[in-house]
C-alpha cells in the first residue's frame, strides 16, 4: 500500500524540482520518489557503519591485516 509523506523543502530546491517536471513533463513526485529509492540504501548503509564504528569491543584491521587473512 501507497503512503503519503508531507516535506518541507527549501524555495530554492523547490524551483529546480518544478523546473525539471516542467522540461520533462513528469510530475515532481516521480523524482522525489526516483531519489528515495536510489539513495535511501546508502544512507542505510552509512548509518550501518557508524553504529558498527560506535561499538564499545569493535575489532578493526588494517588493509595489509585484512589482506593476510584473506591470504592475498
């Protein structure tokens, strides 16, 4: 099921979003929808890592570490 999600966006990004629907004749929707999806799984995965980066016993290695337990 659909949902709707209400946002406030500057003056400024909202004329260039209005600029791009009106050259392409596509609705502003279609390209905040577009952009959610191509850019919600890295903000994910960035989260992802500063949580990891956060923990108290985190174990990090080096890339020459990594490499020799790799065996490469």
């Amino acid at each position: 099921m659909a949902k709707t999600l209400n946002v406030r966006i500057s003056d400024d990004i909202e004329q260039r979003l209005e600029n791009l629907a009106e050259k392409t004749k596509r609705p502003k929707s279609f390209y905040i929808k577009d952009m959610l999806e191509k850019y919600l799984d890295e903000y994910e995965d960035a989260y992802l890592a500063l949580e990891r980066i956060s923990e108290k016993n985190a174990k990090y290695y080096t890339s020459k570490e990594v490499k020799k337990l790799l065996e490469l």
